[in-house]
C-alpha cells in the first residue's frame, strides 16, 4: 500500500494528491459557448433548465384538465394548494393577487437547490450570488412598490417613524427600520439562501470527491476512504431537505416583506 502524500507539485508517476494552485474554479463558471458575442457558461444552462422544469411540472398537472388527475397532477395540485394556503395565511385576503410570483419563485429556487443533489448535474445554481441576489431584489422591488402604490408617504412614515414604538426610541427604531428596509433585507435575503447552497454543495463534494479518491488511490483498501464516503452518503438525504427548506424559507420571507408593505399597521 503506498502512501499518499499531498504534494504542491505535481507528478503523474507517482501516487499524490495534488494542491491546486487556486480555488477560483469552484466558483468561475467557464464559458461553453457563444451565441452572437454573448458568452454562455453552465449557470446560465441550468439556470434556463431550472425554468423549463417548473413549466414542465405544472404543464403536465394542469395542461390536461382531468376528471380524476394523475399521482403526479395530485401532488403538484397538492403543493400548489399549500403554497396558495401559505400566501394567504401569510398575507391575508390579497395574498392571492402575489400568489403567482412567489409560487414561480418557490419552484423555481427548489428545482435549483435540488440540482445539488441531483448525479450528473451536482451543482445548485443559487450557488452563484448573481442568482439569489436578483431573486431577492426583485421581491425588494416588489414590496417596496406595493407599499408606495397602496399607502403613498404613508408607507415611508410607517417605516421611519413607527407609532407603535415609545416616542423617545422612536427616531432611532425608525432609522434602523429604514436601513434593513431599503439595504439590509434583499443583502440578507440573498446571502442566506447563497450562504447555505455553497456550503452544502462543498461539504457534498469534498466527503464524496475524497472518499473516491482515497478507495481508489489505496486500491480500496482505505477504511477511511469508505468511511468518508459512507458518511458523504448520509449526508446526502440532509442536503436535500436543506434544498427544500431554504426553498422556503425564501418563499416566505418575501410573503412575509410583501405583507409588511399590504398592512403597515403591522
């Protein structure tokens, strides 16, 4: 059994694991193809794929319209009727008039978490920052635009100046407000779901890549190898509840920020 050594330079007669000179492939996306000058690289594939995957999905469940729907149309039917009970136990009785956005962003960011997961593909696309940070101001956009259109100058004073707060905190409350408000929630919103996608797909490719490494570096006589392939494994069912969870999570949030903007009396 030979040993194995990790080596800053590398040598293909010899059995090492080689230091890469930088991580920045595992967070550059190279460029596959171009259309017209436009570079296209594989986020922007999966990105694509995850749409048509959401439309698929509900095209299949609601495209035919049958006396007595399929498994798969009843649990699609399912989770749509849950992520409409959501928005309105959420929002209240306008949560319907958001319910198509946030229902698109729901399964949309849950076929892009599970992309992680999924063999062959094992990459979240909101594991790029562009992606969830776009998703998060676009629902920053949203909420602030409902507030102003409803409430007017109402809206901004609710936020900088909030009644229900003692009079003397009321200035420093209301500044704060206006900074999570206006900069901190779409940041927040983004980093969250950016933060825990990285770090599940990381954890996923480090146990699994070096527990396949190890077995077949030491001609799968590694305990260690297996074993650290073994626990890669038990994390996988973990990493796709998370996929789901931060799928939620962003969902609602944004009902959360959009009900904040409805009703400023809360």
């Amino acid at each position: 059994m030979e040993p194995l050594i990790l080596a800053l330079e590398c040598d293909e007669s010899t059995s090492i694991l080689c230091k890469p000179p930088n991580v920045n492939h595992v967070f550059e996306a190279p460029t596959l193809f171009s259309i017209g000058g436009f570079a296209v690289n594989r986020t922007m594939l999966l990105m694509v794929l995850a749409a048509l995957v959401v439309v698929a999905i509900l095209w299949v469940a609601y495209g035919r319209v049958r006396l007595v729907p399929s498994k798969f149309g009843a649990a699609v039917e399912g989770l749509v009727g849950w992520v409409h009970t959501e928005c309105v136990s959420v929002i209240g009785p306008e949560g319907t008039r958001y319910f198509p956005y946030l229902l698109s962003l729901f399964l949309f960011i849950l076929v892009s978490n599970l992309f992680g997961v999924i063999p062959f593909i094992s990459f979240p696309v909101t594991s790029r920052m562009a992606i969830p940070l776009f998703l998060a101001l676009v629902t920053w956009f949203t909420f602030v635009i409902v507030g102003l259109v409803k409430h007017k100058g109402r809206y901004l004073a609710s936020i900088a100046w909030p009644r229900s707060v003692p009079l003397g905190l009321r200035w420093f409350i209301g500044f704060l407000e206006l900074i999570s408000t206006f900069i901190l929630r779409p940041f927040t919103l983004a980093v969250r779901l950016l933060a825990n996608m990285i770090a599940g797909h990381l954890l996923l490719t480090v146990l699994l890549g070096s527990g396949i490494v190890f077995i077949r570096a030491l001609e799968a006589k590694s305990v260690l190898g297996v074993l650290w392939l073994g626990f890669g494994l038990i994390i996988y069912p973990f990493e796709i509840f998370v996929a789901v969870l931060q799928a939620y999570v962003f969902f609602l949030l944004s009902a959360v920020y959009i009900q904040t903007s409805v009703d400023i009396a809360h």
